[in-house]
C-alpha cells in the first residue's frame, strides 16, 4: 500500500509542477531559515560547555554601591579565591584570572614585535579547573613557576614558524621576558573568554592581599552535590571576617555603618554556563550575548518554519478543485477516507523530504553569508552530530504531517455524488481557519517589520546622538607606550604634518575599556559617606581641545599655570555627586596607596559638560582629569582629505621613532560603533530573516487568492456578464483579503510595541517608539498583501466569462 501510495504521489508531483515547485520551495525556504537559527542557538547554548567540569565551576561575581556609583561587576578581590578554598570544605578548587588587554609580544633576541589580545595572568590551578588540553607541556606544572606562559597552537605558528617554542622565551611590551612551559590547543570559539596566551600569575606585578580592590576574574570549583545557591550564603561571613577589617582601615567606618548610610558590598556565584547569556556584569573579560536573542530568534525560527507549513496548506487547499472529481472517482470505487488520507499525507510528507533536501543545499551556500552576519563560525556539519541527527531525520515528517494535515482532512472529505456532479461548493468551508492562518502569517510579518525599524532607529539614534565630545575626525595610535620616552617627541611630529590640527597623550579615550573606579574625597573629610567614586583619567593640556568636549565652568589645563600639575577637572555628574554649588576653588583628595593614608589634594580648576564614555546602556558617570604623563594613547585631531596619505606619513614617522613596534591605529567613531556590533548584527539577521518571512507569507497568500478566485469564477462571469468592470472585480476579490491583513495590523502592534520597549529597556537612553512606525509597518504590509493579490485578482478579472459560464 505505501509503495501505491508513494508512486501515485510522485505521479501527481510531475502532473502538476508549478504547484509542486512553488510548495516544496516555500517549505524549503521556511526549513533552511529553521535551521540556520537551530545552528545559532546550538552555538549560543554551548558556550563553555566544552570543560569537562562545567557544571560545578562558578564565577564571583561583586556587587558594591559607593561614592554615588552602583557597580556590578564579573571581578573580584585577589584573595577571594585562596580564602574560600581555604576556610570551605565545599570548594575543590580555584583560579584567577587576570586580563591584561592587548600587549605587544616578540620572540626573545628579535626586534619585530606582533600585537596580540587578550593576554591573561592565571593560577598554576587554571588546568585542573578548566579544560585546556596542551599538546606539549606538563599542565600541573606549566604555570607554577613566575615568567612562565602557555600559549595556543595559533600562537606558536605566529611567533615560531615550525620551530618548537618549549624552553623559548617571549617578550611582553619590552618589559616582562616569559618562557614557553606549554602549548595547549587553540580554543574554542564558544567561550566567553578566549586567549592565546595564559601568563603565571606570579608573575603579575600586583599589590596582593587587597579586599577593597576587585580586578581577577575568580573561578571556584565546588564538589558535586553542592548547591551554589546555598553556598551563597558563606558571603556574609567572608565580608565581615575579612572585608570589614580594611573597610574600618580604609574609611574607618564598620560595614553596618557603610551599609546603613546607603552603600553596599556584596558576592554572588554566577555558573560559568550562564555568562555569556546571562550575566550583566560590568569588565567581563570579553563581550557576552543575551538571553534575550536566543528566545526570539528561537520563536522566529518556529513562527517561519509555521508560516511555510500555513503556506502549504493554503497551496493544497487552492488546488482542491482540480482534485475533487479524483476524490469522488475514488470513493466511487471504494477507496475509504482512511485510504485518501493516506494517499494525501504521503505527498506531504514526501513533499517535505525533498524541501528538507533542498533546504540542507540552501543552509550549505548561505552559512558563509550568515556567519559573516552573525560574526559566527557555524557549519552545517553541527546539524548531523549524533544528539541532533535524530531531530533533523523526524523533522521532515512533522512538518510533512503538520503541513499536510488540513489539506487531507479537508479534500477526503468531498461527498462523491455532489463531486461527480459538479455541485461541490469549496469557498466557504474552512473559510474560518484558512482567514486565521493568513492573520497569523501577516500578524507575524508586521511583528517583525516594527522590530526590525525600531533596532534600525534605535542603533541610528546611538550613532547621531549628542555625546558631549566630536568623534568623527579622531586618528588614535593604540599601544603609544612602545614609544617609551619618545611618545611626546612623536606628538610634536606628527603635530608638523599638513591636516594634523591638534593632538593628546592620554590614559583613556572616551569608549569602553579596562577601567576601573577610585575615591575622591572632599579636601580634610575622609568620609565613606562624603566619597565620590570616579573614573580617574590622566591626560594633557591638548585633550578636552583635541577631542572636541565642552567645558560648563571655569577653564581648561593650560601651559600658563604651572601650578595646573595639582589641578583637576569634574564632569557634571562628579560635581552633582559631591553637591558642589560653586565648584571652582573646591579641594578634592585622592588617596595614592591602600592603607589611607597617604593622599594628593588638587584644585577645582574647570567642570567640563557630561560626555558618554561607556554604552548609552549606561547611565554618565563621575570622571575626573588630572595633568600626569600617560603613554596609554595618542589621538589626533585630522582635517585631511587624503586621510590614506597622512595614515602613511604618521606611520612613517612611527617606524622611525619606534622601530620593529606593529603600527596599529583607529578611528575613535569605529571604536565607539564596535560597542554596538551586537545590536547591528541582531538588526541585520532580524531584517534577512523578516525579508523571508514576508516572501514565504505572500506565497501563502497567493495560494489562497488562487484559491478563492477559482472558486468563484462562475460569480466573477456572471458579474461581467452583467456589466461590471475589471476594476470592480478586482477590488471585490481583494477587499476580503485586505481585512484579514488589517485585523493581523491591530493584533501585531500591540505585541510589538511591548516586545520593542522591553528590548529597549537595556538603554540608559533610548528611543520612544513614535506611532508612525506601526503606520509604516501596517501600510508595508498592505501593499505587499495587495500586490500578492492582485496578480491573481487581475487574471480572474480579465478571464473571458464564456469560458466559466459555458457548461451552464
């Protein structure tokens, strides 16, 4: 029987081509969407489920309210992780981690050196906590030993060709000479933090010992059978046998005291295998996504792969004339409803195997495309691993069965006698879920129209809006340090250059990194409650002119006051925080070691207007400058028009000031548009993937406007007949359609519009979402319902009526 059935149905395939491509394309589509979403979910979800142990390693996590700033951080204090290992039997082990950014890294004896990232101190225990194979190298003792480094295959090739790197040593920016112990595999991508390099931590050039300073990513191992959740708990009582002493040290003050005046200093545990979509933590040691995107594009995914099945339906549905006197003929010679089920859902389903064949060649060619934007290294090979490959062989017969139900149901149950006669009336029946499957289609289509205009204007309003400094025309010369004593020499030089119209030596630059809060204290009052904790940024005369900031009071550094070396700047939001009414003249302290008592007092000289330094997620903090040399980096303010041209002279000028040093500059705009990468890229696969949805929505539409207009073909003659125009008859066959396109508009926006404002609640400053872009939306969507529908409207119209009205 399921061979009849099978060849019958391949049979009827053939017959009817254009509705067996259009079909099996539209499910094809739906499917490879379906899957190019499985495979970035897969991805998300298995971030750092590689380390054997992942699901007992933990993160501590720091949460402290001082000095006005509420701080929620991925670090902790250095000696977080021996404590806890020490005085809690529940822990087996720990690491610390601490990420030093980019460093410029050559072999021992050679004068080139190459710009690596993410160069990371770690404990001797980082190899019996994680699982980082070395393919040469003893892991138990690899970082036991100070100036000592592990380092990728990756690594290796780089720096030694085909050389063995055991036993060689590696320079780290002309100061720290370490000894290659290990070369351990390169790893994966679906990390939340990745390195080629891990240095011992001993030697890491730290002030040990200090619970008031939050710089190492701490990672404990508990043994099984703990719950995190519980062990919680035991915070509490490592801030008051430890913590309390420096704070009653540092401030003088007890905790209770602290925290009764507003302040807070508080450990969390965070599984490791919830960072990277689930922590908002500050200073993580690289980017994390978000939740957030893995469930909508998880529903995306279902409602394109349900699209391209209504779209099925609505096809089958719209040829079920031309097969009903086949439906009769067979119930006339005893085939039962069973039978004609049967035969109907083994064409779906076979229908279904082949758009999953096409969809897996689809999936294949457009993985490079989606990779580069979802910044991804899928392949379609993670589809067929052992744990999936049972969901990729039973999805085409779901969604065989799925898609093909209705259409089955529906065309075996024609009456043989009303068939046979030719009295069989298809357009009302099931009119009622046909309308609603084509509500749900387009109601999705809008949902993902407004989504995709409210990330576009939301990522355009980031990019236009008033930071408080010009970023446009900023050249920066990252790793100014290599310079050494020669980085204001190289200033002045460049200075000289035609289209240079000013530049600074700086500590930072207004976008994110490795940054860190001190305490500022009214002059004579060190006072937890009178402490304002801010950003402390050295810079020099030129910074506020070169980067465009504006000043609301007082004045700039300036060459004229050699008395400027004691002076400091406020932002707005420091001068708020301290309650300063007239801040010029105001004395402020800053403490210089960790015991406290030794401090630097500088005058108020200026209060520059608030300018945003981190992510408009974030609401502006407290900065002040001070005069220091900082070699950290070297901006330049450019008005060339041949920007390429003075790039090369500045580089020029770079080999000869600080030969065999990698020259590597930005743009300060590309440095602040790279914060928001992860919101262009949701932007970028939301429109592709809402492009698709309203492609495979309209095929759906057309199958059901073929469908209603071969159903009432006789009506249309007859109404020709009579006189009407083509014009009339086009707008009588799309009004019904376009309500139904309009009841999806009403249901869509409200769900939209609460979806979109949750999304923007991540901004400190956002967008308000106008009520034009459901207009837009709701207007695109017509427009693309009503030219669906009026091809087929179109052809009915100007169908001859002697044609329908000839067997009457």
């Amino acid at each position: 029987m399921l061979r009849n059935y099978i060849k019958i149905a391949i049979r009827n395939l053939r017959k009817q081509r254009g509705f067996t491509f259009i079909n099996i394309f539209g499910l094809a589509v739906g499917l490879a969407c379906c899957l190019l979403i499985t495979l970035y979910v897969i991805d998300e979800l298995r971030y750092d489920r590689y380390h054997e142990k992942a699901n007992r390693i933990y993160r501590v996590n720091s949460d402290i309210k001082f000095g006005g700033n509420d701080m929620h951080m991925a670090v902790s204090p250095d000696p977080m992780g021996p404590t806890l290992l020490k005085d809690y039997s529940q822990v087996e082990n720990f690491v610390r981690l601490h990420g030093r950014g980019t460093w410029l890294v050559k072999r021992a004896g050679q004068l080139n050196s190459l710009r690596e990232r993410d160069i990371i101190f770690a404990d001797s225990t980082l190899f019996d906590v994680f699982t980082l194979p070395l393919v040469a190298g003893n892991p138990k003792r690899a970082l036991v030993e100070p100036n000592t480094v592990v380092i990728s295959e990756s690594a290796a090739k780089r720096q030694f060709g085909n050389q063995n790197p055991m036993g060689q040593s590696l320079v780290f920016d002309n100061q720290l000479t370490c000894r290659v112990t290990g070369v351990m595999r390169d790893m994966p991508t679906n990390s939340h933090f990745r390195t080629d390099y891990f240095i011992s931590m001993r030697s890491d050039n730290y002030e040990w010992g200090r619970w008031l300073s939050n710089n190492h990513h701490t990672y404990v191992l508990l043994k099984e059978g703990v719950d995190y959740r519980t062990f919680n708990q035991n915070f509490e009582t490592i801030i008051q046998k430890y913590v309390g002493p420096q704070v009653v040290t540092f401030l003088g003050i007890a905790i209770k005291q602290l925290r009764q005046s507003g302040n807070r200093i508080s450990y969390s545990l965070i599984p490791m295998t919830d960072i990277h979509l689930r922590s908002k933590q500050t200073i993580e040691l690289a980017p994390n996504s978000d939740i957030q995107y893995v469930y909508v594009f998880s529903a995306v995914a279902v409602f394109i792969l349900l699209i391209a099945c209504i779209n099925f339906m609505n096809l089958s549905t719209a040829r079920s004339a031309n097969r009903a006197k086949e439906v009769g003929v067979r119930k006339v010679l005893g085939s039962v409803q069973r039978q004609l089920i049967g035969q109907f859902m083994t064409e779906s389903i076979l229908m279904s195997i082949l758009a999953m064949g096409l969809a897996l060649v689809i999936v294949a060619l457009t993985v490079p495309f989606f990779n580069q934007i979802s910044a991804k290294q899928l392949t379609i090979d993670s589809l067929f691993v052992p744990q999936f490959l049972p969901v990729l062989l039973i999805l085409p017969l779901v969604v065989g069965l799925l898609a093909g139900s209705y259409p089955a149901f529906f065309l075996s149950s024609f009456r043989p006698i009303s068939v046979l006669k030719g009295k069989v009336n298809l357009g009302l029946k099931s009119a009622g879920l046909r309308s609603g499957l084509v509500v749900f289609q387009f109601m999705m289509s809008v949902i993902l129209i407004i989504g995709t205009m409210v990330v576009y204007r939301q990522i355009n309003f980031i990019q236009t809006t008033k930071l408080g400094f010009k970023r446009d025309q900023v050249l920066t010369i990252n790793e100014a340090y290599a310079l050494d004593k020669q980085a204001q020499a190289f200033k002045e030089e460049i200075l000289k250059l035609p289209g240079v119209v000013s530049g600074s030596l700086s500590s930072y630059l207004p976008v994110p990194s490795d940054r860190s809060d001190s305490p500022l204290f009214p002059e004579g009052q060190i006072d937890q409650a009178k402490a304002v904790s801010s950003q402390l940024w050295a810079v020099d005369h030129d910074y506020i002119p070169t980067l465009g900031m504006e000043m609301a009071q007082g004045r700039n550094f300036s060459r004229e006051f050699g008395a400027d070396s004691s002076a400091i700047i406020l932002n707005e939001t420091a001068v708020k925080i301290f309650g300063f009414k007239d801040p010029i003249g105001q004395r402020v302290a800053r403490m210089l070691d960790d015991e406290g008592t030794v401090f630097k007092t500088y005058t108020v000289i200026g209060v520059v207007k608030n300018f945003h330094f981190e992510s408009l997620r974030q609401n502006i903090g407290s900065v002040a400058f001070f005069m220091d040399p900082s070699r950290g980096a070297v901006s330049f303010r450019i008005s060339s028009q041949d920007i390429p041209a003075l790039v090369k002279q500045v580089e020029a000028k770079w080999r000869q000031m600080a030969p065999g040093m990698p020259f590597n500059y930005s743009f300060l705009e590309d440095s602040f548009d790279s914060m928001y990468r992860a919101e262009q890229r949701v932007g970028q696969i939301v429109l592709t993937f809402s492009v698709l949805a309203i492609l495979i929505a309209c095929l759906g539409l057309f199958g059901l406007a073929a469908f209603m207009a071969e159903q009432r073909t006789k009506e249309i003659g007859v109404r020709k007949v009579l006189g009407a125009s083509a014009t009339s008859i086009v707008g009588l066959l799309s009004k019904d359609f376009l309500k139904l396109v309009l009841i999806a508009i009403l249901i869509a926006t409200p769900i939209a519009w609460y979806g979109m404002n949750q999304w923007l609640e991540d901004f400190a400053y956002k967008i308000d979402v106008p009520w034009w872009v459901f207009a837009v939306a709701g207007v695109v969507a017509v427009v693309i319902a009503f030219v669906t529908v009026s091809f087929q409207s179109i052809k009915a119209a100007l169908t001859n009526p002697v044609k329908s009205l000839r067997a009457e």
